[in-house]
C-alpha cells in the first residue's frame, strides 16, 4: 500500500483521488437526493464538527497524560 518514503506530492496526488475527485464527480453530477431534503445541512455538519473537535480533545488528553 503506502510506502514510508513516498514523496508529498505522492501524497497530495493520494488525497486528492480519495477525497477530492469524488466530490468533483457529485458536483458535476448534481444527483437529486431525495433522502436529504428535509434535513438542515449546515447544522449536521456543524454538530460534527464540534463532535470532531470534542473527540480530539479528550483523544488528545488520554494520549498526552494517562499513558
């Protein structure tokens, strides 16, 4: 899979075809998804976010002073 010694444009060329092309391909598809049309988008992602940043947190504490 991944080497050590890859190269940071190895990896940035990595990211992008796992994260970045995907999203470029449901842009320029625009699907109609029926099943997230109710919901609000902003509030989701914001809620994850700070769940994200919550779980870094505490991650961060076990690692940092209960090892």
């Amino acid at each position: 899979m991944a080497n050590q010694n890859d190269c940071l444009v190895c990896k940035y060329i990595r990211w992008y075809l796992l994260i970045g092309f995907p999203v470029l391909i449901l842009v320029w598809t625009r699907p109609n998804l029926v099943v997230l049309e109710g919901l609000n988008l902003i509030s989701i992602v914001s809620y994850l976010i700070g769940l994200g940043l919550i779980a870094t947190i505490i991650w961060k504490y076990f690692n940092e002073y209960k090892k």
